[in-house]
C-alpha cells in the first residue's frame, strides 16, 4: 500500500530566510503564489553597489576631451650597462677602395717653402765650397809646375819651401775634394730635378685609381 501523498518539499536554496543578506520583516513566504517577474538588466544594474574596488571606483578620464595626450619623458637606467660597440662595416675586397689625400694646412705648405729654401741655400752653399777647392788646388799645382826646379831649394829661403811643401801636400787633396764634391752635387740636383717632374705624374696617377 503506497504511502499518503506527501506535500512539496522546499528547497532552502530557494527560501530568503536562508539566504545571506535577509532582514526579519521581509515576506516569510519561501514560495510566493505569483512568482515574481524577472526584471530589468538595466534596473538592476542601476541598484548594484558601487565597487569597492579603488581602481574600478576611479573615474574613465576622457581623452578626448583632455586634448592631445603628451609624449612619455625618456627613462635614465641609473645603472647603465657598457655601450655596446659598433659593429664594422663589411667591405668588399674586390671593390678598389678610393683614396682620398687631404689638403695640406696652409701650415704644412709653409714649411715645405722653408724647407726647400733651406736646401737651396745648402746646396749653394756646397756648390762654392766645391769650385773654390777645385781652383785653389789648380792653383797650387800650377805654381808648383810653373817654377824652374820644383825639386830644388828655392831662392826666398825656407819660408818659400815651406810654402811648396804644404802645396805638395794640400793641393791634391784640394783638387781631388773638389771634384767629387761637384759630381755629388750634380747628382743630388739631378734627383731633385727627377723628383719634381715625377711627384705631379705620381699624384694623377693616384687619383686616376
């Protein structure tokens, strides 16, 4: 025989007086004879409480109506690290790297005039040192060839033979000084001579490349 039919059993899920947040006086009734309607998003969003949140509390700045918003200022690293190093540019060696010679520094052009003025006066210089031993040391052996008896006592005593003495010694050595002197010195000057038609040749042909 079936049990007496028994009544509807309530949920405590569904009764307010179990639910957090009841206050006495509400309606005790756990289920209403008219259920209630279900109501507005809009309504319930507008009686939501206001977040507690302090970031969600804060008010959306409008950004367009602020203006235009300003650059980030740029951030110092107070402990910077080491720079890193530029890497070298890669080149082709195939390619003919161009050369190019700086102006020289009105500077460097006068020193190169002094320079040249120097050597020209040195070389003057030794040009007359060289002519004048050439034509004392002929000088010498021609008075020596010119007297009667080289070999024999002179007439003015032993101060002349003393003077045909050291001309038998030092003319040679003039004479022969002289000489070498000069053939140096038209060698140095033949160099310059090359070096100056030379240098311009030498310049284009750098350039050219």
């Amino acid at each position: 025989m079936a049990g007496a039919a028994r009544g509807p059993e309530f949920d405590p899920r569904y009764d307010a007086r179990y639910q957090r947040g009841w206050a006495p006086g509400e309606s005790d009734d756990p289920e209403p004879d008219d259920p209630a309607a279900p109501e507005d998003p809009a309504a319930l969003a507008d009686r939501a409480d206001p977040p507690t949140d302090p970031v969600m509390a804060s008010p959306v700045p409008d950004l367009a109506a602020s203006g235009p918003v300003a650059a980030p200022a740029p951030w110092n690293d107070p402990h910077p690290g080491p720079e890193a190093e530029p890497e070298p540019l890669a080149v082709d060696a195939s390619e003919p790297v161009p050369s190019i010679t700086p102006s020289p520094s009105p500077a460097d052009v006068e020193g190169r005039r002094d320079a040249a003025r120097i050597i020209r006066i040195a070389l003057g210089v030794s040009w007359a040192i060289a002519i004048a031993a050439t034509l004392v040391g002929a000088g010498l052996i021609w008075s020596l060839i010119a007297v009667e008896d080289p070999f024999g006592i002179p007439a003015g005593g032993e101060v002349e033979l003393m003077i045909r003495t050291l001309a038998q010694f030092v003319a040679p050595s003039l004479l022969s000084t002289g000489l070498l002197g000069m053939v140096a010195l038209l060698v140095v000057d033949g160099l310059r001579r090359a070096r100056r038609i030379c240098a311009p040749i030498a310049e284009r042909a750098g350039g050219a490349s």
